[in-house]
C-alpha cells in the first residue's frame, strides 16, 4: 500500500524526498519493480531539470546499485551530473559513488577518475568506512589507481584504531585482489585485526586469512588468532567460509589439527553445500598438508562425481592432483575425471595437461585413451609433432616434467623423448634441469633394455 501510494505521487516528491525513499527501501533490502522503476524516471527528470543535489545523486546511486538494479539511462545522467560538481561532494558521498558503480561491476572510468582525484584532495577528511569503502570498489573493479592506492594506504595507517572488523576485511580483501602485498599496511591490518579479532564475524574471518594467505604474507601470531576464534564459532561456518579457511592455512602450510579437524567435520556436514570450487580447494588443501583425512576425502570424491560435469578443467586437473598426492586410488572418482578431460582435452592448458597425466601415472591408474588424448595435446601444446618451435608464452616447464615422467612410468618411451628433446624448452637448446635429471635416470638404470627393448632417452 504504502508503494503504490509513493507511486502515486512521484512527481510532488523533491530529488531528496525520491533518494531518501529509494534509500529506505534499499536499506532493508526491499525491491518493489514499479517504485523503483517510478524513482529513476522522476529523478532522471530532475537531474536533467538541475534540480537533484550532490547527496540525492549519490544516495540514489547506491540505493540502485545495492537492490541490483541497473538503470542505464539514471546511471549515466547520475555519473555526468556527479563528474562536473564532483568537487562539491562530501567524503562519504565519494566512496558512496565509488561502492555504487563497483557492486554492480559497471567500470565507468570517467567517473572513477573523477572520484579518485577528489578522493586524494578530500584524503584528511575521509574517515576509516571510507577509506575501506574505497579500496574496496577499486579492486571490485579491478582498477589499481597507484596514486589513490598510495595515498588511501597511508591514510588507513594514520586511522587504523578506527577500522573496525568489516573495514579491516574489506581492506585486506582489496590488498589481495589488486595483488600490492603493501606491508606497513598490511602490518597494520594485523595489529588491528588482533585487537578485535573476537569482534569478527565468520565472513570477515575467513576473509582475512583468505587475503593473507593469497599475498603469501605468513603471520604466525595472526593465523593463531583467526584459528583460536574460528574454532567456537564453526557452527556459524558456511561452505565457502570453511574452503577458504582451510585454503589459507595450507597454501601458508600453517598446520593447525584443532583447526582441520573441525573444518574436515563441518565440510562432511554440509557436503550438499560444497560448490565444484569448494570440493577442489578443500581437496587441495589436504593434499598440501598430507593429511590423508578418509572421511572428508570420500565426502569429497563423491560430490565431485556428482557434479562431475560441472567441474571446470581447473578443478578437475587439482582434484587428479590432489588424490595422487594423498596416494589416494579413487577408481570412481578417477574413471569420472577421465572421462571428462577426455571430453575437454582440446581446452586444457599446459597444467590442465600435466597435472592429471601425473595423477593417473603416480597412481598407477591406467586409462589408454585418456593418455593418447593427453600425448596428442601435449604435442600439440608444445609444438613438437612437426620439430615446430615452441611457444614460450604456452610452455611451462615443471608441465613438460610432469608428463615427460608420466610417459616414463606409463612406458610410452616415442612420446617421453620427444617431449624430452632440447627444443622442448623455448627453443633454447636447454633441457630444463627436471627432465634432465629423469633422463640421467633412465639411462642409469635401464642399461640394456630400458623401456621394453626401446631405444634409451638421448641425454
């Protein structure tokens, strides 16, 4: 009633009256199509009338971008009117701004340039929501305005005691996103992040050591914390929350069995939940630790075969990966792997190749068409079915290793020295120094008949 009532009398309201409404809705997260729908005509007619001011522009930007909702012709009106005033905003009506073109993944450079420039003139008197606010809708964009970056980092040490938990998350997020490891910054974050750690939600907790984990920075004392508060709050734990975690505590190889043991039961727990992603992180990060959990690894092999087809090359390359590392001969799980690489072969790339000729090789897991597809694409990838020079950009090296050796252990001797040969690497006339090692191998200890009567690999 009350909406169809506001619809009714649109055009009485002010440009403040229609952000504020716009606003409210937002904020409780209510979206009513033919409101909104009124709201952005009246209020693209006031803003081409001059009459819509700077915090009704920029309240109404985020009230659309915060409902979803994507008015192309209010969204240019509001960006050319914010633009050419823009000097006249207040703080929080630029990251307002900033937040509303990034959470609906519009790039608008004109405008972000335009916020960015007055960001750093207005930098003393943005306040700690602001700044994450900011960072944020720069690496939702995937923008790295060095200069902004610089200056908002500075800004964030100077206010760090004012950054509460989702602001920290926020900001590291932002950090790991745009890949600047910027350690005073990052120094800092962890010194706030422990002194209200218990103030962190699951959300904000996982985040954090997500984006730590991603820059690679270890931080004993840090990690210790995020374990010690995640524990009593693991019922709260959602899928991605506890992939994430457990993701982070491997790729740093910070063992925490309390930790592990809790996330392995409460993955088991909601394995209906687990995304493909999900399934191949939490696979991986086992693996990492060596952890040959056997539960959680049978959860985890059968919802990988039930969404199979699902599972992009990515994910099914680490899933292969992963199970051979754990010296884990899942034949379903593996048959179901092989079935789809061989469906997708012609799309891997060099890992996606190499990865599960090594996990079916380690495994001793034989699939002769699988491994004919992978001997043909990795001709193919490395260019060496004609004596074609190869492709540094598309060759990587420990790639040519793995299925060199795979070859090696599955005898296919005619696909190992081809791939062995010194043009395998770039061109370069250099073995790299893995496949030498193996080929040094072979020749010391197949003297005589290596490989069933084969030629040995030439050094």
């Amino acid at each position: 009633a009350i909406s169809e009532q506001a619809v009714r009398k649109i055009s009485e309201l002010n440009s403040q009256e229609l952000s504020n409404t716009a606003f409210a809705y937002a904020t409780l997260s209510v979206s009513n199509a033919p409101l909104m729908a009124a709201i952005a005509a009246e209020a693209l007619s006031k803003i081409h009338a001059g009459r819509a001011d700077n915090q009704a522009l920029s309240n109404t930007a985020w009230a659309f971008a915060k409902l979803d909702l994507v008015d192309q012709p209010l969204r240019e009106a509001i960006s050319a009117s914010a633009i050419s005033r823009i000097s006249e905003f207040v703080p929080q009506g630029l990251s307002n701004l900033a937040w509303s073109i990034a959470v609906v993944s519009l790039v608008d450079m004109p405008l972000f340039e335009a916020i960015s420039a007055e960001s750093r003139n207005k930098l003393t008197a943005l306040n700690a929501q602001d700044l994450a606010n900011t960072l944020w809708s720069m690496a939702k964009l995937e923008v790295l305005d060095e200069p902004l970056f610089e200056s908002l980092a500075s800004a964030s040490i100077s206010l760090i005691h004012d950054f509460n938990p989702q602001s920290i998350s926020n900001s590291v997020w932002a950090m790991a996103i745009l890949a600047v490891a910027d350690k005073p910054l990052m120094h800092a974050m962890s010194a706030a992040a422990m002194r209200t750690i218990s103030n962190f939600n699951v959300q904000a907790l996982s985040n954090l050591s997500w984006s730590f984990a991603r820059l690679d920075r270890l931080d004993d004392p840090l990690f210790a914390s995020i374990a010690a508060e995640a524990l009593p709050k693991m019922s709260s734990f959602d899928a991605q929350a506890v992939s994430n975690t457990l993701w982070s505590f491997a790729r740093l190889e910070l063992w925490n069995q309390p930790l592990s043991e809790a996330i392995s039961a409460k993955a088991i727990a909601m394995r209906y939940e687990l995304t493909t992603q999900e399934i191949s992180n939490l696979s991986w990060a086992l693996a990492k630790f060596s952890s040959l959990h056997a539960p959680l690894c049978d959860v985890l092999a059968a919802q990988a075969m039930h969404h199979i087809e699902v599972l992009n090359r990515q994910e099914l390359s680490v899933t292969a990966w992963s199970f051979a590392t754990l010296a884990l001969c899942h034949r379903p799980l593996l048959q179901a792997i092989a079935a789809q690489s061989l469906a997708r072969i012609d799309d891997f790339g060099a890992l996606e190749i190499s990865n599960p000729a090594w996990a079916f090789a380690k495994l001793a897991f034989c699939n002769e068409p699988l491994m004919t597809a992978i001997a043909a694409a990795a001709q193919a990838k490395f260019q060496l079915a004609e004596d074609k020079p190869a492709d540094p950009s598309g060759l990587v090296p420990n790639g040519v290793y793995s299925i060199v050796w795979s070859a090696w252990r599955t005898t296919k001797p005619a696909l190992a020295r081809s791939l062995a040969q010194p043009a395998a690497i770039g061109g370069t006339g250099i073995v790299e120094v893995l496949v030498h090692g193996l080929l040094v191998m072979d020749n010391e200890w197949g003297r005589g008949d290596p490989w069933g009567h084969q030629a040995r690999m030439p050094l």
